[in-house]
C-alpha cells in the first residue's frame, strides 16, 4: 500500500480512559486496578497495564 | 419441579428454555435479572442470547447483575444451574466455570445444526443421555471458541469436567473441540450449542436437546 515504515510489532485492542478531577491516590489506583482486573478486562483471556497521565 | 428461567436485558432464548422446561415435565418460572429472590426454584437455566447488549464482553455485566448474586452462592452450594451460549458465558466470567469463550476461529457468526458427542453423563443436566451419545441441535454463536489455559485443560480432562465435544469439525476452534463443561461438583453446566432449540422434530433438528432438561426434572421428582 505504499507504506514505508517498519514497526516492529503492531498492537490492537481496548483502551478505557478515565478521568478524574486530581490524580489518584494509591487507595483510588488500588481499586481502578480492582475494577480493571474484575470488570474492565478478563484476565482468563487478557493482559492489562494501567497509565496515570496528568 | 419449578425450574428458573433468567432473562436479562437482550437475552433472547428464554421462551424456548421455558418451553423446554415444560416438554421435559417441569414447571417454568421466570426470573428477572434486577430481582434477587430465586422464588425457591429446584434448577436454573441461564439462556443464549446477548446480555446487556454483550457490552464490554459476553456476559461481563450479566455477572454482575443482582439475580447472579443469588444464583452465584447457590450454584456453589449445589443448585443445578445451566448456562446456554451466552449463558455459557455468563457462567464463565461468574468464575463458576473455568475458562473464557472468545471469538470463533474463523471470526464469522455461525448457526447452523451441529453434532456434538456427550462425553460426561453424571452431571445434573447430562445423565438422562447414554454414555458416548452422539446429538444434533443448533449451533449459533459469534464467541463460542472455549479457551483456557493448559494446566486448566489437564484438570478439565482428568476429572472428567468436558461434558460435551464437537463431532467431525471443530467449528469455532475451541481447544480440545469442548463444545460444554461442568464444575467439579456436577451441578453447574455451561454447553454452547443451543438444546433448547431441539426439543421436536416439528421445530428444531431433532428432539436431542430435551435430555438436557429431563435429566435435571426426572432426577429431582
């Protein structure tokens, strides 16, 4: 297709973004990663990480 | 015996699991997924279709519905509850079976009339079958290829867990071709072919599917 530039691997999937009006204290990552690992992903089936951006 | 039928929001195989309950002699009774009294039924059915609009995954809300925090403790306690194609699922993310079903292998929808071969007659759902009984009843999924890990895989096959495989083709690439399982105590089944949908000759492909029901109904009269 004309493209020409080679990555070295190419990744596709689900990203949820949330947003909080201050950044999250460790309690608040704790439960976001809670809910990440219970609801937002199924970790039978799928890898997660989890990005605080300010 | 009264049998509970849930119907979550876009669950669509509920009628036909009442009506399956009715032609196996029991007597169906709906439970609607915001409720959580299970109104003293013997058995639960979880239904195909697509719960919750399937939204996040199939059956990742449903679990979290307040007619599955009734059912969840109560199937760990030994209720009989079965789970068909999207129920499957549900009883998958429910954690009450092990394992997850993912897109099928060739990531087309399927529906069509499938043989399966029931492997394991001692659970709840499976013991009005004969040991190795080859049945055809309706296969229709987008999600049905059961995937779990290999050390899960040996455990489901050493305790005899796989209730059911796929006969000739394995149509959505599930491992090992299971086409249903039960939990270690029996009493919980997910299957993702639909036997709720052969239970006459008049309306499905055969009457296959009804031993699914008969063999929860018979055994508890």
């Amino acid at each position: 297709m004309g493209f020409t530039f080679s990555p070295t691997s190419v990744r596709q999937g689900k990203s949820f973004i949330l947003t909080l009006d201050h950044l999250p204290s460790a309690a608040e990552l704790k439960e976001i990663e809670s809910a990440a690992t219970s609801l937002l992903s199924n970790p039978v089936i799928e890898t997660f990480t989890i990005r605080v951006e300010n | 015996m009264r049998v509970g039928v849930v119907t979550f929001p876009g669950t669509l195989d509920d009628h036909d699991a009442a009506r399956a309950v009715k032609y196996a002699g029991g007597e169906p009774v709906s439970l609607w997924h915001g409720d959580t009294d299970l109104q003293g039924v013997s058995g639960v059915i979880l239904p195909g279709g697509f719960s919750y609009g399937d939204y996040l995954r199939c059956g990742a809300i449903a679990r979290f519905s307040p007619i599955m925090n009734a059912i969840v403790p109560a199937a760990e306690n030994g209720l009989p509850v079965l789970g068909i194609c999207n129920g499957f699922q549900v009883l998958c993310e429910s954690h009450l079976l092990p394992g997850a079903l993912t897109r099928n292998v060739g990531l087309h929808f399927l529906c069509r009339d499938q043989e399966i071969e029931i492997v394991n007659k001692d659970s709840a759902w499976s013991n009005d079958f004969s040991t190795h009984q080859k049945i055809t009843i309706p296969l229709k999924n987008g999600e049905g290829s059961y995937q779990c890990d290999d050390k899960t895989l040996q455990q489901l096959e050493e305790n005899s867990q796989v209730i059911a495989r796929y006969v000739g083709v394995n149509p959505n690439g599930s491992r090992n071709a299971i086409a249903g399982i039960t939990n270690k105590k029996g009493n919980v089944v997910g299957i993702m072919p639909h036997p709720e949908h052969a239970i006459d000759s008049l309306t499905g492909p055969s009457a296959d599917g009804l031993a699914f029901f008969t063999s929860l109904v018979k055994a508890r009269v």
